[in-house]
C-alpha cells in the first residue's frame, strides 16, 4: 500500500483494488464478473461519498497536504500558456520554493507565482516543502513590481505550510520580507487574485496572499497557524492536532462563511488529485471570472486608486466581530 494514501483512503483503496482483480479475470473470458464488477463500483461509489462528504477539518487538512495533490507548477502548465519562470531575488540567491513568472491566460499576458512543493522526497528536499525563505519572498516582491510597471495582472498559488523558520531565513529578514511583501501586495495598482490550492499557513501564506479576491478550492485549508503547532502551544502536546483543527475554522466552508476568502472552488469527490483536470478547468473559470469582475468594477478614471482602497477596506473587515454585553438586563 502506497506512503501516500491516508488512512481514510485505504477502505476505497482496498475495495478498488478488487475491482481491479475481477476486471483482469473478466478481461481473460474465463468468467464472466460483469455483475459483480458493476455491485462492487457501486458500492465503491457509496463508500466514497460517505468518506468525503463527511471529513472533519483535520481529514480536510491531511487531504490538503495529500503528496499526490496538484502543485502551483500543476495548475501554471495546464492552465496557462507560454510561461516563463524567472528566478533570483537579485540580493542573495533564488528560492526553489517560490516559483514566478509571466505567461499568458487566455492570450491576456500575466504575472503567475506561487509556493512549490514537491511531489516525491527528493524533490521536496529541493523545494523545502514549499517554505520560502527571504529569497523567495523578495523574488515574487521584485517581479510583481514589474508586472505594476508593465499594467499585468498577478494570480497568486498558495500552498505551504509556512515561511521557513531556520536561522539562516531569520539572519537574512524573514520577517522583513514578509512584511514589505504585505505592504507592496497591498499597494499595487493591479488586479491581485489569490487562490488557495492546498495548504495556506501562516505569514509564509500571507507573504503572497494579499489580493482583490481570494479564492480557495474545496478541500484546502487556510489558518493562521498549522494545528499542531496550535496544539503545541496550547496543550503542549502536538497529538492534539486533530482537536486545533476543529478549532481554527481553517476549512474553506468555514472561511466563506467568515468573508475571509470569496469563493470556494469545487474539487472531484475524492479530492483534487483524483481527477486533476476537472479542477484545472474549474480553476482556469475562476480565475477569468474574478479577473473580469474585478477590472469591470472600476471605472477608466479612478481605477488604480479605487482598486487598492477596496483591497484596504477588504482586510480591514476581515476579523469584525459584533459583541452583546448583557449588564442589568440592557444589551449594548
């Protein structure tokens, strides 16, 4: 059984793998299974709507982080066309956990950039697990500076677990970078769309995540901690995870109803892995849908400076909460 099937996989794993058996028996002539192949595909579709129609937020983070799910460079190559990765933040070195460059949606010319993780041990070794250091974050800084020069709209992957938070990161202004990259992304007279396509943690999310939309397909999650260092410091004991999960709303359902992201992405039942063309369509639609919706919300005139004070009001709103105060029976 492979590495990368979670446990609540392994039942459908198991119950497709017999499906697969009878089929090559039935393939030789032997014996005709057709009715058995077909009662068990129906009973392998009912096991699957009962697994995934039911998750629990840290059964939606395990999938989020599946090894077989899509990557930024995933959705670059089958969405976009003529893309041109550009590297090196011109002060210390290049990131191989942040990816940018420009390519073309829809023959429109884009600035595309995102986290990369890797899909096998040697390559996430490469790609750090998708955790930018100071390199990555003023690489995607340096290029989206072009694309506000050059009026290029910036469509924005997010898929990490966190900056990286080694010595070496924090020697060269981790922190730093993030920061300058809010307030630039903040900033830029261009539409900014953001799309959350597996795991969004932390100030490594933020540090590219600040945009006119924020989008998030169905089974990926977003937090401003990852539930087991929420459970570290709230428990002491990172076995507490799955609990931290059920707390952080960090579900994309839980996020819309917070009016923290502004649409949900559906992914195929059982995951965006199972069927990744189906989400790369569903993405592409997205991302053309709020692009148009953006640029028609403005008019010619005053479109730069309306863009960024709605992206300001937008995160400024984010967070409200309306608190009752009952004293002597008189609500406030």
């Amino acid at each position: 059984m492979s590495d990368s099937i979670l446990d609540i996989e392994k039942p459908l794993e198991k119950l497709e793998g017999k499906i697969a058996e009878l089929k090559k028996l039935n393939a030789d002539g032997a014996i005709d299974l057709t009715e058995e192949i077909y009662l068990l595909e129906e009973k392998a579709l009912r096991l699957k709507e009962e697994i995934f129609r039911n998750l629990t937020p840290w059964e939606k983070v395990l999938l989020a982080r599946h090894m077989k799910r899509p990557t930024a460079l995933d959705y670059i190559q089958n969405i976009f066309s003529d893309f041109i990765e550009l590297h090196g933040d011109r002060l210390f070195a290049d990131d191989p956990a942040v990816v940018c460059g420009f390519a073309k949606l829809e023959g429109r010319s884009i600035l595309v950039t995102g986290h990369q993780k890797g899909k096998e041990t040697k390559e996430n070794l490469r790609r750090n697990f998708g955790m930018a250091s100071p390199e990555g974050f003023r690489k995607a800084a340096r290029l989206m500076k072009l694309a506000e020069k050059f009026h290029l709209p910036i469509i924005s992957f997010i898929d990490t677990p966190g900056a990286y938070p080694g010595i070496g990161a924090e020697e060269r202004g981790q922190f730093v970078a993030i920061a300058e990259n809010l307030k630039l992304m903040s900033r830029l007279k261009v539409p900014i769309v953001v799309c959350v396509i597996g795991e969004g943690g932390s100030g490594g999310a933020l540090g590219l995540g600040v945009g006119d939309r924020i989008l998030i397909l169905e089974h990926a999650v977003y937090s401003v901690i990852s539930p087991e260092g929420c459970a570290s410091i709230l428990w002491r004991d990172g076995k507490k995870a799955p609990e931290a999960a059920s707390f952080l709303h960090l579900t994309a359902q839980d996020l819309k109803k917070l009016k923290v992201v502004d649409e949900v992405i559906p992914e195929p039942l059982g995951g965006a892995h199972q069927n990744p063309d189906i989400v790369f369509e569903n993405v592409k639609i997205s991302l053309l849908k709020n692009l148009k919706e953006i640029e028609a919300q403005y008019s010619a005139p005053s479109f730069e400076e309306s863009l960024i004070e709605k992206r300001y009001q937008k995160f400024r709103k984010i967070g409200i909460v309306m608190e009752i105060v009952e004293s002597n029976s008189k609500k406030y």
